[in-house]
C-alpha cells in the first residue's frame, strides 16, 4: 500500500504543532483501581497439553505465537531458561513435550 | 493532555481478551468482529499484530503479549512531537503479579540496608519533602528493534515502537539516600518495585546502580510523566528513572532501596540483560569466546516520521522529511539524511533542545531528482562523537540494536 508524500509547503505547519511539555505542579497523587486484562487462549492443536498446561500461569499464549521460527535447539535453550533462571516447575517429559510441540508448530525446518 | 483519573465504569470488571491469538486471526474476514491490525513488515513473520485499547489507561497500542503486558507504541506517534504522549508510552513488565488497586494513602517507600537511618517514606513525604526538578528522558527497552535481528533471536519481538520520551518530574534519588545517610563501604543501591513473580522461586525483578551513579543528581525518583501522575502500566506510584540507561533500570511502582556493600548477586543484575563487550556490543550469529558485559546506557537512533516504507515521493520537487533522534547516554550532535543508499550525507535541522536525555526533533528538505525507488536512510552522531553503524548489529539476546535505519520510496 502507497502513501503520497505530502509537498513540503503542506508539512511544515505540521511540525510546529509540537510543544515542550511543561510539568504541571503535581500536588497530590490518587488512588488507582484498574483492571488489567489478561488472556485465555489456549495453544492449539495435538501436542498442546504440555504447553497450556506448564506456560500460561506466567504468561499469555502470545508471547510465544508472536516468536519467530526458531531451531529445535533455540527452542531448547528458551525452555531450558525459563526452567532454571525462572524457576518454572516443569517435569523432563513435560519439557520434552514442549520442545516437541514448539519445533513443529514454529520450527525452522 | 487527557485527564486519565476518571475511568469509564466497564474498567471496573475483569477483562479477558478472547481467542487473541491464532482463533483471532481466523474471525478477521468477519466485518462484525474485525480487529485492527498492523503489519511490523519482517521477514519470516509472524508480522501481524493486534492493536488494542483494551488496557486501562491507555490508548491505541500494538499487542505483543496480552500478560504480563508488552504493549507497542505505534509508530505514527512519534511524529506527532518530541513528546510521547501518556497514553500511549509503551509498557513493559517482567512479572505478571503487580497490583492494579494501589491506594495512596497507604503506600511506603522503603530506603534500608547501609545506611545510618532506614526510611520508611510516604508519597506525602516524597512529594513534599524533597526539593522536585523535571528532566526530558527517553525510556527505551533494551530489546528495542529486536525483531529486526537477522538471524531473529528469542524474546520480546518489539519494533521500533518500544522506546518513549516523557518529561518526568520528581525528586533525586541523591537527597533521598543522603536523607538515610549512605554509610562508608557502600557500593551500589538496588531496587525493587511492587512486582512479585508468579512461582514463588523465580527471582524477584531488582536492578541495581553503582553507588556513584545512584547519586550523580539526575537520577530520578518520579511521580510525573509529562504533567500528571503515571498510569498504572508505566509504575504509578513511584517509578526509577535512570536518564539515558536502558528502560530496564527503570524499575516501576518503586517501593524498595535497599544500599548494599556487595556486588548484587540476583539474576537480573547478575545474570541477566547481558550484550558482548565489542564495539557496538555486535558479533557474528554463532561467534563464541567473547566477554559479556550488562546492558547499560542506550545508543544512539534516529528515525524519519513522516515518510514510510513504501510511500510514493513527487520527483524533482522539494518534499520535506523529518523525524526524530537521540543521543543515547548523552545529546545528540547532530542528525544526517542520505536519499542515496547512504553514499552521500546532508545534514539536517534540528529542533529545539528540551533536554539531553530526550528525543530531539529534526527536519531537512530533499528533493528526488530521478523517477524510481531511492533509499533514504538517517544517521545520528551524538556527543560523544559516536554515530549510528551503517552495518547491521547482531547479539545473541538482540539487545541495543542501533543500525542506521532505511526507508525505501518511490519517486514519481
């Protein structure tokens, strides 16, 4: 998809729109009370149980379906770190079944 | 600037983002449950992403993880002004346990560890107690660009929206400390904020700063991003700014200092954030052998705005191009523009100074003499003489990228 670039004449009112922000005296702060969305998506497909079941208490499905193809061996390494520098409690087989699940649906190969 | 303190009442519910993944994808043909998307334009994908405005005091943002939250600026922002506007300042957490309801009565900072007097201190105490200044910084992740990585590595796949500009206001970190009275032997301040990691063993999110850095006078506790208090997502009440050091120092909903006489030995400081200690912190894909060092200051980046991969440029007329810059850890000296692949460079207008730290504007007229696709390419020198590399950088986590960036157009 193209976009026409506007001539210079039309641009430069544009530019001075800009101001410097200017810190207002903040005298008190208030309460927040917001809530944050969180995500149910599960992983899709056969193989899926490990993942759904060891991966989303810390994070949303997203993270990893927005990752990019990797090597089993890439792979390997991300949940090797998530088991030993973020303390997540995954069993051998379930890692296994996760590596598994991850080189096929987002392998290189 | 929008007043965020009144919040439409369906903010109250709990929200769950529904089938946003590969099932969103599929009910996109659907006029009636259309999502807006964008295109991050990488090769080998997944380039699509969902915009949303589905988080609490905040605009339209591109969804990188629904929890704990990576929420994108959209690029078109940063041509709207120096300064980025609440909310839309991306957002970045570590941990998904951070709280939502924070009262502000009954929050406390804690200042401990080596000093003469440990403080407990309210937002009362911090607001009033402390002489306050303003500084202009930009709050760049580490990750920034790294989908961009060729080859791509593991992580947060961030564009280039991953990085905003605020004017902060708040008190220095320095009078805080010499309030507690730093004892002799210290050597570096740690800080934690109200995070909490899901599984009880993982390692708390802590940073910290050499004793001297600490209390260099610009750190900043803050309370004020351009005007008004933080939204939540950014570390309402308290967050740590670090000017021109990567965002991830800037610990968020600060309520822990804690002054140690040792080398702080948790994974985010220890272990964690790591780039290779070689020129531009670049080596080859697969390279071993060399030392790693933390993640610390940014370098420089500079960006044109008004005009996208793609866009169509009148030929032999005047257009005009301009766009945004910083220095990294220090200003920004000048700003280049290339419209030949980067053979020949001009320099540029910049825009007023309002602040080391923050984005700089800049501007230039070019004209494309000959009908077809050109490349134009922007280079930033900041003051320490250090300009962006016209090679593509490439580190095992795809930190600090910072390769001179092109944009590809077509005269006509």
């Amino acid at each position: 998809m193209q976009r026409q670039v506007l001539p210079m004449v039309a641009i430069l009112g544009l530019i001075l729109l800009s101001q410097p922000g200017r810190a207002a005296t903040i005298t008190t702060l208030k309460s927040l009370k917001l809530d944050v969305p969180t995500s149910d998506t599960m992983f899709p497909g056969p193989g899926s149980d490990a993942i759904n079941n060891n991966c989303l208490a810390c994070h949303s499905a997203d993270h990893v379906l927005n990752q990019p193809s990797l090597s089993r061996e890439a792979w390997q390494e991300v949940v090797n770190k998530m088991i030993t520098a973020y303390k997540a409690p995954v069993s051998p087989d379930d890692a296994k079944a996760i590596v598994d699940y991850l080189a096929r649906t987002k392998g290189t190969s | 600037m929008q007043d965020h303190d009144v919040q439409p009442s369906g903010l109250t519910r709990r929200r769950v983002l529904g089938g946003m993944g590969i099932a969103g994808l599929a009910l996109m043909s659907s006029p009636a449950l259309a999502q807006e998307t964008v295109d991050l334009h990488v090769p080998g994908g997944p380039s699509t992403r969902m915009l949303t405005t589905s988080y609490p005091q905040k605009g339209r943002m591109i969804l990188q993880r629904s929890s704990p939250p990576w929420l994108e600026t959209p690029f078109e922002v940063f041509d709207k002004g120096v300064f980025t506007p609440n909310d839309q300042h991306y957002v970045s957490w570590h941990w998904a346990n951070f709280p939502g309801d924070i009262d502000v009565n009954k929050f406390q900072l804690t200042v401990r560890g080596q000093v003469n007097q440990a403080l407990s201190l309210s937002l009362n105490d911090i607001l009033q107690g402390f002489p306050r200044f303003d500084i202009a910084a930009v709050n760049q992740c580490a990750g920034a660009s790294r989908i961009y990585a060729e080859p791509r590595v593991a992580g947060a796949q961030w564009a280039n929206g991953a990085m905003s500009n605020a004017l902060w206001t708040g008190v220095r970190l320095k009078d805080v400390l010499d309030r507690a009275g730093v004892k002799p032997g210290a050597i570096a301040v740690r800080f934690g904020g109200l995070d909490e990691p899901v599984m009880p063993d993982a390692p708390k999110f802590l940073k910290s700063l050499s004793i001297d850095h600490a209390r260099d006078g610009e750190v900043m506790i803050a309370f004020g991003m351009n005007g008004e208090q933080l939204p939540l997502l950014n570390g309402f009440p308290l967050r740590l700014v670090v000017p021109g050091w990567c965002g991830v120092y800037w610990i968020k909903m600060l309520n822990d200092i804690e002054v140690l006489d040792q080398p702080d030995t948790n994974y985010w400081t220890a272990t964690g954030y790591r780039v290779p200690d070689t020129p531009h912190n670049t080596v080859k894909p697969g390279a071993t052998g060399f030392k790693m060092v933390p993640v610390t200051g940014n370098a420089p980046r500079s960006f044109i705005t008004n005009i996208r991969n793609g866009d169509s440029v009148p030929a032999g007329t005047p257009a005009s191009a301009r766009g945004i810059a910083f220095g990294g850890d220090c200003g920004v000296a000048r700003v280049d523009l290339s419209i030949d692949g980067g053979k020949s460079w001009q320099p540029t207008k910049l825009g007023a100074d309002q602040g080391t730290y923050g984005f700089r504007q800049w501007q230039t007229a070019f004209t494309l003499s000959a009908r077809g696709a050109h490349t134009l390419m922007v280079r930033c020198t900041n003051t320490k003489n250090e300009a962006q590399p016209d090679f593509r950088t490439w580190n095992p986590a795809g930190y600090l990228f910072n390769t001179i960036e092109a944009t590809h157009v077509l005269a006509a």
